[in-house]
C-alpha cells in the first residue's frame, strides 16, 4: 500500500508533463447556456491553433454530445469498470477538439481503491501531457462531488445571463468558491445580452457588487449577444462558431477565446498542480 502512494506521488510531481491548463466551466444555474459556450469557446481555442479536449461532467444534463451530434461509445468510467484506456473513450469532436463523457458513476470514483486511482491519475497524465487546453464542463450549481473538481482547475469560467436570478445564483458560486479560495482565478462570461450597453451595465455592476461585499475583483472576459443562429445551431446539432462563423455570437465567442489567449501567462499552467490537487482531495475523502 505505501509503495502505491509513493509511486502515485512521485507520478503526480513529474514536472517534465506539458503544461496542460485545465478550465472548469461552471454556472450558478441551469439555462443559461453553459455548455454551449463551453463548447464554442474550446472550438475557437482549436481554431487559433490550440489542442483542446472536454470532460463532459454534467452529470445530471450532460449535453455537449448533443451539441456536437455524438453519440459516445464509452464514458469515462468505462475507463476503470471495462479496462480501457483513456484514448479508448474519447471521442473525435468538430474542429479538431476531443471529448470524453462522464456518465452517471464517475461521481462515485473517489471511492476507488489504491490500484484503481493510480491508472484513473496515470491516464489523466497522458491527457496532460497530449493537449494545451482541458475543459471540465460542470454541473449547473455546487456539490460535494463536483467544487473539489472546481477548486483543482487552474482557472474558472463562470456563465451567466443578465437575468436577476442568473445574477444572483452566479455571485453565489463565486463566493462559494472564493470562500474555500481565495485566490482562484476567476473569469465572467455574461451570455445572451440583448445589446452592448446590457452586457457592459451587467459585467459593471457584477464587478461592484463582488468588490463591495468579497473584496475581489472579478475578471470580465465578456459577453455574448442574443443571437438567432444559436437556436438554430442547437437545432442542428451543430456548435454556432461552426453553424455560421460570422454569427455576431460567433464572433464575440472568437474575441472572448483571443482575450483569453492574451492572459494565458497570468497563472501557473502546471498540470501537475491539477492532479495534485484532486489526488489531496480523494485522500481527504476516505
């Protein structure tokens, strides 16, 4: 048993992996378009020349296959109960990015013994070390399975809507969060604003209120406009940024994905730190 937890300790501190940066993409509610910006976001990623791959955590809504028009052979804890590599379950998405379904039970893996964690943390540094870009794309809202998820990432991006109650429930994520981290990186994405000066009064106000009551100020990515293509995109099965790239949703989702390439160097990009972090936070749950 000792021998297994040095060996994964020492697997999780190799420093010479790529620096993979892994995104959580969270929501204070459902409806408010999380997973399709998600989506669209790490398909403009891809298209400025990135290798980026998607969890699909939404365990209770997962539709990014939807989304995309696949249907996955496998999820990830197919990985574990049937033996297969994590290149056995991921699936080829549009523009180049890949995908992994989560499936009902990965909630369930910080129960796995010491044999079994070791391959889940090994094939999670093959991740690491083959894309720039990881997203985990969370379920609306917080639970105990899925803020230590959260808290490990490098970086959260927090979906919203100009909506009171969209408002209300995104600030109380990002104080939940800021309570158990205080310096997590942070970033606001205001979605389906009906013109500019909405999306500017909303991020404006957002910022005043968490600086006024958290004492922190919330970097604003920016905003996505209400656009017609998205519904039909959905229809589709298709992402938007595909669908028509010249969408104005389209567009301001390529300038959010340039701006953040612009801030890329802001915080340690260490996937192992990643790893580390879920590998402390499966210890402390047994």
């Amino acid at each position: 048993m000792n021998d297994q937890a040095e060996n994964l300790r020492r697997l999780l501190q190799n420093d010479q992996r790529k620096d993979a940066k892994v995104i959580a993409v969270v929501s204070g509610k459902g409806g408010v378009g999380k997973s399709n910006v998600c989506l669209n976001f790490a398909i403009s990623l891809s298209k400025l020349g990135e290798k980026v791959a998607i969890f699909d955590l939404d365990i209770g809504m997962a539709n990014l296959n939807i989304l995309m028009g696949l249907t996955p052979n496998y999820h990830l804890m197919d990985l574990l109960d049937n033996q297969l590599s994590i290149w056995d379950i991921m699936e080829e998405g549009p523009a180049g990015i890949s995908y992994i379904a989560g499936g009902s039970g990965f909630s369930s893996f910080v129960e796995l013994n010491d044999e079994r964690l070791k391959k889940f943390f090994s094939q999670l540094e093959l991740i690491g070390e083959n894309f720039d870009y990881i997203f985990l794309d969370m379920g609306a809202g917080a639970t105990k399975e899925s803020i230590e998820l959260v808290m490990a990432a490098h970086d959260v991006f927090v979906v919203t809507t100009p909506e009171p109650t969209a408002i209300t429930d995104a600030y109380s994520m990002i104080k939940f969060i800021f309570l158990r981290d205080d310096y997590k990186p942070m970033y606001l994405i205001v979605n389906r604003v009906d013109s500019e000066k909405e999306g500017d009064r909303t991020i404006e106000n957002f910022k005043k209120v968490a600086l006024k009551f958290l004492q922190k100020d919330i970097k604003a990515l920016g905003y996505i406009p209400n656009d017609p293509t998205v519904s039909k995109a959905v229809k589709a099965q298709t992402p938007f940024v595909i669908y028509d790239q010249f969408a104005k949703a389209s567009k301001a989702v390529a300038g959010l994905a340039s701006v953040y390439i612009g801030r890329k160097q802001e915080t340690s990009t260490k996937y192992g730190q990643f790893l580390s972090k879920m590998r402390k936070m499966v210890s402390l749950r047994k």
